[in-house]
C-alpha cells in the first residue's frame, strides 16, 4: 500500500468511528489493511495484508475453497460441494456442487455508509456476487462474499428463492474435518468453530453444531417455505485472529457485525421501586423518579442520562398493551419531562405477555379479539400474524410518539430450551420456541429500520450467543433476577450471585460472547422483593455501584429508588459513572478474569488496549484471601507488549491512589473487598 492510499484509508476510518463515538475493540496483531479482490477463469479471490480466502473454478462452477493465514502459512480448505448443503423436507439433500452458475462471477466497490449503525457498513469494501440454480427443484441461490476494509474475516451471504414452493428442513453452511485442532467454543446455540486461530460461524443465535461422518456440521434449523415471494438469507463469516489473540480477535469480528457497536446506556429502571407485582404505576410517580434523578444527578453532579424506563405496570392488563387509567395521556407528560433533561423514556414489554395474574388477563383479552390473537404454551405467539401486527404496531407508536428510546423485551421462546445440550431438537416445544426467536429477530430490524439508535435488551428466553448481537444489544446472564449465595450480608450474597450465575452461564457456556454485552439486572437499590431486605448503609452501597460499572456492561441499568441514597452515595453513584466513561474506549474488551464466585474465588472483570488498561476485582469470600496480578494472564496482552503496569485505586478515595507497580505483583483483598484500578504502562 503506497503512503496516499495509507493515510487515506487511516482517515476514512478515524472518521467513521469518531462519528458516532462508538469504541473499536483494539486488533492486538498486523492490522487488516484494504480489502483486495480478484476474478478469473480458474480463480476468485478475496484478502488483505492478513488473508486470503481463494475459491477455485472450473468451468464457472466453485470445485474448492480455502482460507488462508498469510502471516502463519496456515490454511483450511474445503471440497467445492461442501461449501453449502439444504436438506428439503423430503429429506432430499442438495449439495453446493448441484447448483450451476447462472451468470459470470462479477466483483462490486462498496462504499462506506457513515450514517449505517453496523460498524463494518461504514467501511469500503469489496463484494463477488453470482447466481447458482438447481434446476431439478427450480432453488435459485444469490451468493455473495464480502471483505471490508480492516477487517479480520469474509462473510458469505445465502438468498434462496424458488420457483415453485420447496420447503427447507435445514441448511448447512460449515462442514469442517473431524480434528484434534477443530472444536465448537461453548454449549450454547449459536457459537462458532475454532480451527487453531481460525474462526468459522453461521451467524444466528439458534444455529447449532452436530458431528456427521467424518466432519462437524454447522446448521440452521428453517422448517419453512421458499418460493418467488418468500425467500430465505442466510450468513457465514470465515475469519483469522493474532497468534494467542482468539478472544480478543473474534471479538473485533462481533463489534465489526453486532447491530451497533458497544455504547453505553445508563438508565433509571422502575423495578423493585415502584414497579411491583402487586400495583401499578401511574403518572405522578414517574414524574417524581424523573425529577428526583434530575435534580440530584444530572444537574447536581453534571451526570446525564440516557433514559427512565417504566417497567411492568404501565399498562391495562385488559387491554394488552394499552395505558392504564393513571396515564391519561400516555407518556406525553414523562417524555416532555426526560427531554428536558435531555434523556428519553424506555418502556418494559413481554412478547409473551408478562407473567402470573397479569399475564392471564392479558391472554384472556387476546383470545377474545376477532380475530383472536395467538398463542402458544409458553404465552402469546409472536410468530402468529396477528399478534405479531399487534404487538409490532404498540413497539413502533411507542418510538414515534413519545420518543422511546430502549425496550426491555422480557420473555421470548422458551428458557428452559435455551442451552444446546437440550437433546430433542424436532420436539414440538422447540419449534415453536424456533419461530418465536425467529418473529422476534425480524421484529428487532424493524423496530432498528424505524429508528436507528433504538437500544433493545432480550432478557428472559435468549442466552449466551454473539450473535444475538447482530440483532439487539444485549442478552440476560439467566438465572433468577436477584437471589442469595455464599457468605456474607446480604446484599453481598446478591452480588455473589450475580456474578456467579454470569460465572457459569455465560463465561464457561460461552467463552467467546462478549461481557460488554450482559444484563447483569443493574444495581438493586430498592423497597420491593428481595432487594428491600439489602443492607443499605454507604460501604455496601458502594460495593454494588462499583463492582456493576466495573462490569463494563453497556447496559447501564439503575434499580435505584432515588429518596433511598444518601448524599455520599450520590457522589459515589456519579463518580462510578463518570469512571466507567472516561474508559469507554477499552470496556468493550472487558473480559473475566480470576475464579468461580460460586467457590469463594476472586475474581472480576479486566480490559486493555494499547494505551491503558482497568480492573475491577471482588473478594465473595469472609476470609482475606490473595490474588496475583500477572499483567500476561489478565489483560490477555499480545505477544511483545509491556507487562510491567502503574496501577491506580480509584474506588473508595477522594483522588485516584497509586497502589502498586510491576508485571506480577501478589495484592490481599480483605472479606468481600472491591478494588477498581486504572492501570497505565510503566515509562
């Protein structure tokens, strides 16, 4: 690459990122540089500075493919009718290699898109597209692989189509060799092949992975119709990562591809405050959290907020989805509010309808509409026509008329499902858990269609896959919403579960999701369920804002009644934020580090780039026990980086606290500390 092109390339991408002031998670290897293609009789031809994914012609028709690490010489390569496979319902199997090229193989410049939310859409880039058919059953395939510019992999794009009615039972788009070296990296639905320090995904959060011969499959589960009007899409990602880089380098991948880019939401939640099972809200007490929030801590304390989420409550459970008779005019008066402040509102809503008595009324009035709305087992059925149009139109007048700016989506599927070492994938429970998910991620690129910066949390029913992301921003850790484990106070053994349940759900089920992207359920500081029993004095307080904001979690959620803080924690509550802000360019890479809080481990969460890094660790346990801080181990630095670290106390002092220097130093955590450090390279 000449100097021009360089500096060029370098510009175009500052300005992208800087735009929207979203963080890019640091490539800890060569960078990527422009993408290159190439195309002719024999050869297609897709790389940059890093790889190469090549696929061979003959005759017009791909007979193999590879990928390749230019820097390693390490390649995976794959048999031209193993590229894709669909499995009609007959049980037919139509393999890659019994579709024929329509058309010549042509080569298209994408342009960036700066007003795109997906961060790879605001890079150039380059695209081979072609047509395939077979003939014998009229599927037309619109094929197109994709390298931008800076990026760590290729995506290959699936559209089938028919020309008469065919029904899809599954398709296959990963066929890797049954090796020591090849395994699925997690237990949950959607995760990715690891081949050494490659990475191969179908990325959809219900794709699941099974050994078939001698190869492991990676597949979708359609079960639906494809003809002239309804087509079915479907995407891969190929892709490379620096040598002891996997999670960090995939996670460049998934920051690359999610709906947005990490971005932090701070947020007031009305659960456990004034939101409970018992009562419903109203207009004057909303109104009330938004003033009290405003007066002591955007304007006070120079700390503003994004929005005031009302959670269950709002609504006329027998009207479903309807205002109750304490909003006379929606949320009219509570957006005026909130925009004063310059923040918007978020607003709770089930997709099966919420839970216990509110949940029966709400059913009870669907059923009785004409035509009824459907439902299934596990509620009401988002896939159903009608109740889908329902609930869609509620969604988008929310964001249109009063502005709303985060949904809380509690509800989806079927929970108990979740996890793939749920054997019996063709029982009934699970297809109809399969088209709920599936209305649900066609619902979200609507809702992001209407409005572009809408933030949008799955909670109860999704699990632990990236890809989610490419959907929405974040999904539940699982477990229940708050609970009690290990020793402690209780408010301690709240935070012992918490992170337990994050522990075991997400970080052993799914080593590879990024923790920047979990709802932990924020900060509990409330009078209602089990959060009005937690110890309320400053010292725990503190403990809570501290070791949530050091999460790193874009979901920045505050289960906080206001009239309960004293001023201290005020104080403590807006330094938290302002910390958590100022290291918003490296929280997207925050990644777990020590042991199992459910054992009485330390453990906590550590980010790092180029320039700095951040940890925040937690003793569960009533003993003191102590913890090694290997600079290495815990901020997964690249090969060739500092080790030796300056770190810095900033929780729990009037001023940020030097507290230890070197590249393996042994720290001592009293019973149930937080420690929160900045850490800066040593001159």
């Amino acid at each position: 690459m000449n100097l021009k092109k360089f500096f060029l390339f370098a510009y175009m991408c500052i300005a992208c990122f800087s735009q929207y002031g979203y963080s890019q998670v640091f490539y800890a290897g060569k960078k990527p540089s422009i993408a290159q293609s190439y195309v002719s009789a024999e050869e297609l031809k897709l790389s940059n500075n890093i790889f190469s994914v090549e696929w061979r012609l003959d005759k017009n028709k791909i007979v193999s493919a590879s990928i390749i690490d230019t820097q390693l010489k390490r390649q995976m390569a794959f048999d031209g009718k193993n590229l894709f496979s669909i499995i009609l319902q007959d049980g037919s199997v139509l393999t890659a290699d019994e579709f024929e090229p329509i058309n010549s193989f042509k080569v298209l410049n994408l342009f960036a898109n700066a007003d795109a939310t997906r961060l790879s859409e605001r890079l150039n880039g380059k695209e081979i597209q072609a047509y395939f058919v077979n003939k014998k059953y009229g599927i037309r395939l619109n094929w197109k692989a994709v390298l931008r510019d800076s990026c760590n992999y290729i995506e290959q794009r699936f559209e089938f189509t028919s020309a008469q009615k065919n029904s899809i039972q599954k398709v296959v788009l990963i066929k890797l060799p049954l090796n020591k070296n090849v395994y699925v990296d997690g237990k949950v639905d959607g995760s990715p092949l690891i081949y050494k320090n490659m990475f191969f995904a179908l990325e959809h959060p219900l794709s699941k992975i099974d050994t078939c011969r001698n190869f492991l499959e990676c597949f979708l589960k359609e079960e639906g119709t494809i003809d002239r009007a309804q087509s079915f899409i479907v995407s891969s990602a190929w892709g490379v990562t620096p040598v002891t880089q996997l999670r960090r380098g995939f996670l460049y991948f998934v920051e690359h591809e999610r709906a947005t880019p990490y971005r932090q939401f701070l947020h007031y939640n009305s659960w456990f405050d004034i939101s409970w099972n018992d009562r419903k809200l109203n207009d004057s007490i909303c109104a009330d959290r938004i003033q009290t929030y405003a007066d002591s801590l955007i304007t006070k304390r120079n700390t503003n907020m994004k929005a005031f989420l009302f959670d269950d409550g709002w609504d006329n459970d027998k009207t479903l989805w309807g205002f109750n008779k304490g909003f006379p005019n929606g949320f009219t008066h509570l957006k005026l509010l909130a925009n004063k402040y310059h923040a918007q509102l978020g607003v709770w809503i089930s997709p099966w309808g919420g839970y216990d008595e509110a949940k029966a009324e709400r059913l009870k009035y669907g059923r009785l509409q004409h035509p009824p709305f459907e439902t299934n087992q596990n509620g009401f059925s988002l896939s159903g026509p009608h109740y889908y149009a329902r609930f869609k139109g509620i969604t988008e007048n929310f964001m249109k008329q009063y502005g709303v700016a985060i949904f809380k989506f509690d509800g989806i599927g079927n929970m108990d499902d979740a996890i793939s070492v749920v054997k019996d994938e063709d029982s009934t429970k699970r297809k109809i858990a399969r088209k709920d998910f599936e209305a649900l991620l066609r619902l979200t690129k609507t809702l992001r269609k209407d409005k572009p910066s809408i933030y949008m949390s799955l909670t109860v029913g999704t699990w632990s896959s990236p890809f989610w992301l490419n959907y929405a921003d974040v999904t539940w850790r699982s477990g229940e919403d708050n609970g009690q484990c290990g020793s402690g106070n209780q408010r301690q053994r709240w935070l012992n579960y918490r992170d337990k349940e994050v522990y075991e759900n997400v970080v052993r089920n799914a080593p590879l999701y990024p923790l920047n992207a979990i709802m932990n359920h924020g900060i509990c500081i409330a009078v209602n369920g089990l959060p009005a029993k937690y110890e309320k004095d400053n010292k725990n307080i503190a403990d809570e804002i501290w070791s949530f904001f050091g999460t790193g979690t874009s979901l920045q959620e505050m289960y906080i009644n206001p009239h309960l803080l004293s001023s201290n924690d005020w104080d403590c509550l807006a330094k938290a934020i302002h910390w958590s802000r100022q290291n918003a360019d490296i929280l997207p890479d925050v990644h777990w580090v020590g042991g199992d809080p459910g054992k009485e481990e330390v453990y906590g969460y550590a980010a790092w780039n180029q320039n700095h890094g951040v940890i925040s660790l937690r003793n569960p346990s009533s003993k003191a026990q102590s913890f090694l801080l290997d600079n290495k181990k815990i901020f997964d630095l690249p090969e060739n980086f500092n080790r030796i670290y300056r770190f810095y106390k900033v929780n729990n002092v009037s001023a940020k606290q030097f507290y230890a220097e070197g590249d393996n130093i042994t720290i001592t955590l009293q019973p149930f500390e937080v420690l929160v450090m900045d850490a800066v390279t040593s001159k």
